[in-house]
C-alpha cells in the first residue's frame, strides 16, 4: 500500500500517466474550504466526515494558511463545522465522539496560530459567530462535562482533557483568550475534582486534571471575579485534596529520581575516573551536563494550593514510603516525543501505586520533603530568567507555608523526624555529604538547611536579590514561631550565622557593583534583625546556654564586618542621596549588635 503524505493528504503523488489520489477525508475538508456549503449537494456530509479518520496535519496546515480576510470568507463554513463537531460529542458512536474532538483540536490550534494578533472577539466570531458563540460554548462544555463523569473510556476521557488543555493554553497568555470566558461561565470545576478523588480516573488522568485547573485559577485572576479560585479555596473532601497532592508528589518525585538518575550517569564511567584523575577542577563542567527542566506546571499547581485553601496544608504532612528513589523509570510511548526532564507525567505504573511495600530500608517520605528535594535542585542554578523564575516560585511556596500555624507545628514537631537528603551544589571547598550520615530531624531543620545552601552557594557576580530578600524572610517567619511558641530547636545554628556573615561580608566587598542594581541596604537589615532577634530573645528558643556562648563568639571573632557595615551605611546615611534612608535604618539596627 502506497505510504500517505499526511500533511498533502495524498493516497498517490501525481505521475506523467496518473493524477494524484487524495484521501475522502481531505476531499472533504477542501469543500469546507470552498465558499459554498458542503452539505448543499450531500445532506450526509457532516455525519459522513466524523467517521472518516481525522487528517490533522492537513487541516492545521490549511487554516493556518489562510489569513483573517480569507477565513471570514469560509465563516459560515467554520461555523458550521464547529457545530457540527459539537453536535457529534453527544452520539452514542464513539469513532465520531473521537474525530469530532481532534477535529476540534485542529480548529482551535489552525486558526489562533496565524491570527495571534487579531482579537479574541474575531477569533470567537471566525469559529463560531458571535452571535451564537454563547449557546455553541454552552453546548461544548456541557458535552465535555458529561464525557469526564459518565463512565466512558479513558482514552476518550483523556482526548477531552487534550482539547480542554488545547482550548486553554491557543494563546501565549492566557488572559487574552477570551474564549475561557465562556469556559469560566460553563464551569467543569465538579468534573475536575470528581477525577482527582476517584482512584482509577485520577491514575490515568490526574496529571491533565491538575495542569488544566491551575491554568483556569489564572484567568485575569487579579482583573475579575475567577470562579475557579473561589472554589477551590473552599474544597474540603479529603479525599480530593489527597488526589491532588498526590499527583503533585509523584510528579515532583519522578523528576527527582530523572535527576538523580542523571546525575549518577553523568558520576560514573571513564568521565569521572578522568575528572578524579586530574583534580576537582572540572565538577562545574559535569554538573552541566545535566539538563534541568523545571515543571512549572506542577509548582505552580502546588503554590496555587497551599495558597489558596488552607485545609490543603495537611496534605503536605501526610506520609508515605519515599517513592523517588525507586528505579523504574517509564518508557515513553514510541509513538510520543521525548519530553525534556522533568516536564512529562509522571509514569501510570508510579500513579498506580501510591501505597509501596514496607521494607526496612525504605524512607518515609511526605509532599514537603518531595517538594523540599526538588526546590534544592531548581535552585542550584538560576543563572538563566527560566531558572530563577523557577527558584523565585519555589521560595514564595515556602514563605506561604512559613506563615501558616498549622505548617509551622508539623515542621517543629520532635515526633515527625525525618531524613532529608537535599541536593547541594558542588563546591571545590568541601565534600559531598553523604546520605548515610544524615540524621532524622524535624522538618524545619530541612527547610534551615535549604535556606543555608542558597545563602553559601550564590554570592555571585549575577546577585539574585530578590531571591536572597524572600530567603532571609523565610528563615525570620520560622524563628519568629519558634520565639512565640519557646521551640527550643536542636540545630547546628553556627552554619547559619555563618552564612549570614559572609552575605554581609559579600554585600560589603561588592557595594559599588550592587548599588548600581539594587538597595543592598534592605538586605543588610534583614539579616541585622535576625542577628538581633537571637541577640535579644534567643535565650528562649536557642537550645543551650552554649549556644548562646557560640553566638556570642561568632560575633565577636567577626566584628571587623559588622564595624565595615556601621562605617559604609554610616557614610551613606550622612550623604544626601536616594540611599540615606534605608542605610540609616541599618545604621539604628546595628546598635544592638556594637
């Protein structure tokens, strides 16, 4: 059988002796793109095209050809084929449920992709008139919304989720779809939820299921009234909750365990027998070649969770045994592209199977720790806009789970230890830890070490300000808990003062350089503040007298910088210039500690 060219939608390319033979299917969709109506001569037409397998590439590639004037001139055709798609959703015939969704799938794609510039409303009215753009969207919801609860396939479960995800993401921000209107009016909230709290259904589709609610919260959520939002900040049924974070676990989890996969790959064989060969001197160049793709998707799921319904927080403590560091990675469908790291699903097999065989060996893990793990590779490198927004996302993640009582009393309870191996960047001056070494702690004490890490570890020309402000920040709301609360927390306190030394230490040997970016003096104050809460008040939560002694010490045997500090935000406070009044903020602030 000859091979199809499906993006010509040919049977057979033309010869000296033969003309070329078309698909019935692509005949077809060439009388949709004539100016006349396709069923004038056969009152069959529409329900003989859904049951003919869909060309998509051909008919992407025809409307996308043709520009706004040229669709206007087929509009009545459009429009009825968008209806008529809408009509096939609710037969009973599955093939034509199937093709009348990828259909619908190559309309929306075909025509937003050469009209980006042109406006929602004629985007809306090239499809399906304005006029009955209402009762047409009404139609397509109600039909999607009755295929995702009704007991269908989960192929065709998944086909809705492909539209829906489809019809959400056409445009390059989402707010300027204007289209989601209709989609905010007819809400599938219900059948979203109905997914994630049922077992089999959230298995094989949670992961679209979550990716297509966050992006709904997002909707003009600061210009209108997004009902999405207000509904999930109102979602109480556990078991729901409980689906939701666990497709957001799995899939943090299954870029953990790709990560660390890499990583060893990238440790072993005649690489690194090279690199111990010759020294340290190339670890940055193999840490390169490991590739990380963040998942936006599903940070910006959980972020919209724990910010949004509080009753989400405890899902966050919940244990499990730990599912990242089982290797059964998933073989991709041949028939799929190769996703980059970290933004695919994760596998049906690891979705299936949330409950794992207790085994001595094995770690209890819970949502936080995945998430923590995962935050410790994303900000290993923000070296590039992509990267830093990603770590910027993950800090404010945890700023909202710092503020939040409930959070605060799992991270500092003695009875919920755990051993949390984060990912930390390689440095020439020190060792790898080893995970064996570490022992179980409170959950904060991961949070304290994740903060300490970023503190050490990016003191670089490219000075992420922004993310060393929401850091220091997330380090004062938890022992701001622990002076209310008199936690007397059992942690290596010296490296964090250390660390927060040597950030002074930096801002001072790079005034000039930082100054021309940035206020370095709002900085300087958080850090002078939490120097002078433990000063002040750290005789009820530090653990020890010695403690206090150590702190003392630390301060002492470091005075040099923190005189340097007094004399630069002195001088700068006496000038007159847009620094003065935040430096001679500083300047009140280190009375405590001189």
């Amino acid at each position: 059988m000859a091979q199809v060219d499906k993006k010509a939608g040919l049977l057979r390319k033309s010869s000296a002796s033969r003309k070329p033979l078309k698909e019935k299917v692509v005949l077809m969709y060439d009388e949709i793109f004539a100016l006349e109506d396709p069923a004038k001569n056969n009152p069959r037409f529409w329900e003989e095209l859904f049951l003919m397998k869909v060309n998509l590439e051909y008919l992407e590639g025809k409307l996308e050809s043709l520009d706004g004037d040229e669709v206007m001139k087929i509009k009545d055709n459009i429009n009825s084929l968008f209806h008529n798609c809408i009509q096939a959703l609710a037969e009973e015939h599955q093939i034509k449920v199937v093709n009348a969704l990828q259909t619908l799938c190559a309309l929306l794609r075909g025509v937003h992709q050469r009209n980006k510039s042109t406006s929602g409303f004629d985007i809306i009215n090239m499809l399906m008139g304005f006029d009955k753009a209402e009762l047409r969207m009404k139609a397509l919801m109600e039909s999607l919304d009755a295929q995702l609860c009704g007991d269908r396939s989960h192929s065709l479960k998944s086909l809705c989720f492909k539209l829906l995800l489809c019809l959400v993401t056409v445009t390059d921000n989402i707010s300027q779809n204007t289209i989601l209107e209709y989609v905010m009016i007819n809400s599938i909230f219900e059948a979203i939820l109905q997914i994630l709290s049922h077992t089999p259904s959230r298995i094989q589709h949670g992961y679209d299921a979550v990716v297509l609610l966050v992006l709904l919260v997002n909707y003009r959520k600061y210009e209108s009234v997004n009902p999405y939002i207000v509904k999930l900040s109102i979602v109480d049924d556990e078991t729901t909750l409980n689906g939701m974070g666990l497709v957001i676990s799995q899939a943090l989890s299954e870029y953990n365990r790709q990560y660390k996969d890499k990583e060893e790959e990238a440790q072993g064989g005649f690489f690194s027998a090279f690199t111990n060969m010759v020294g340290s001197m190339f670890i940055a160049d193999a840490e390169e070649k490991i590739t990380v793709h963040t998942n936006e998707a599903i940070l910006l799921a959980l972020y919209e969770a724990v910010h949004l319904n509080r009753n989400f927080i405890t899902v966050l403590a919940q244990s499990h045994p730990e599912i990242d560091i089982v290797s059964t990675p998933s073989v991709a469908a041949p028939t799929m592209p190769i996703a980059p790291l970290g933004t695919t699903p994760p596998s049906l097999d690891m979705l299936a199977s949330p409950e794992l065989p207790l085994d001595p060996n094995l770690q209890t893990s819970n949502l936080l720790i995945t998430f923590l793990k995962y935050s410790s590779i994303v900000m290993q490198d923000t070296k590039d806009e992509h990267r830093l927004s990603s770590a910027k996302l993950c800090l404010i993640i945890l700023t909202c789970i710092a503020e939040d009582q409930y959070a605060n009393s799992f991270l500092h309870d003695d009875n919920m230890s755990f051993r949390v191996n984060l990912h930390r960047m390689p440095m020439r001056h020190r060792k790898k830890l080893a995970d064996k070494s570490l022992p179980s702690r409170p959950l904060v004490c991961a949070v304290l070490d994740l903060m300490v890490e970023f503190i050490v570890s990016h003191m670089m020309k490219d000075f992420p300000m922004d993310l060393y402000v929401r850091c220091v920040q997330v380090i004062h709301k938890l022992i701001c808990y622990q002076k209310k609360c008199r936690i007397r927390l059992h942690y290596t306190w010296r490296e964090l003062w250390t660390a927060l030394i040597n950030l002074l230490k930096f801002l001072l040997s790079h005034e000039t350089t930082l100054l021309a970016k940035y206020n370095i003096f709002n900085l300087a104050l958080l850090v002078v503040n939490l120097f002078n809460m433990f000063i002040t008040y750290g005789d009820t939560f530090l653990p020890t007298p010695s403690s206090y002694d150590e702190l003392y010490y630390e301060i002492v045997r470091m005075h040099q910088v923190f005189d340097n500090l007094y004399c630069m935000v002195l001088r700068v406070s006496t000038n007159t210039g847009q620094w003065k009044e935040p430096a001679s903020k500083v300047t009140h602030a280190l009375g405590n500690i001189r």
